[in-house]
C-alpha cells in the first residue's frame, strides 16, 4: 500500500559543511541542534518518519556523541557516535519511527550531548550541514 504524507516539515539551519562551529558540550548539557512540529490528525495516523543529517568534527581525542530525537518532552530515539578520530570531520545519518503518536500538535527537537567521561580530552564540533526532517505517514 502507498504511503499519503499527512503532515511534512524540515528544519536546515545549514547546509554545507564548515558553515557552523558548535562545540558539542558534556553530558547532561545538550545543544538543540533542529526543531520543527507536526500534526497528527487521526488515530489512523500515527506514526511519523523522521530523519537526520549532521556534520561533525573531532577537534580533539575520541568524542562519544550522543545524538537524540525529542518528541515534546520525551526523548523517543537516541543513538551514539563514536567514530570519530583527532581532527576527522564525519556526515552522521539517521531515520527513526515514531509510532503510536497521539493525535495533536508535536514539536521535535533533535539535540547532541558528548558523553566521554573526559569532554576536555575528547572534544567535537557540530561543523555543519544539518537537517531534520519529519512526516506523518497515513
């Protein structure tokens, strides 16, 4: 069966890499990285698509980026990041399902916190691009 897009929105605060320089902080302190909302209509739908892509940089030692995707207040994906090595610039992409959504208005944030114990010997950058994307699937 096709999928209808009830509801589509994005959010590209940059497009290119290099274009932006956001010192990912430690953890429990994140960065919103993009946020946008989406309507959710009818029971029937209840699931959104949603997607990421954001560039970042080693600027020292092995970071450990903890990448997370917020619906209102809940945080309802995560994934980590660790590949990074001293001064590599890596394209971090991801999709993720929200279902079972009540009906409503939603805001998504899609946030970044540096896990490593030891953020000044392991420190990365948000250098660009960035977008976020999400569509309610009917």
């Amino acid at each position: 069966m096709p999928k209808i897009i009830d509801d589509y929105n994005v959010s590209t605060p940059t497009t290119s890499t290099g274009s932006i320089n956001r010192p990912v902080p430690a953890s429990p302190t994140i960065i919103t990285l993009a946020a946008f909302g989406l309507a959710v209509v009818s029971s029937s739908t209840n699931v959104v698509e949603l997607e990421a892509v954001v560039g970042v940089q080693s600027t020292l030692g092995v970071p450990n980026l903890l990448f997370e995707i917020i619906r209102d207040t809940a945080v309802i994906f995560s994934i980590e990041s660790s590949t990074l090595a001293a001064g590599e610039n890596d394209s971090i992409s991801f999709t993720a399902a929200d279902r079972n959504v009540p009906i409503g208005y939603h805001s998504y944030q899609l946030v970044v916190t540096n896990l490593n114990p030891t953020p000044l010997l392991n420190q990365g950058t948000v250098v660009g691009p960035i977008t976020f994307s999400g569509m309610t699937i009917v």
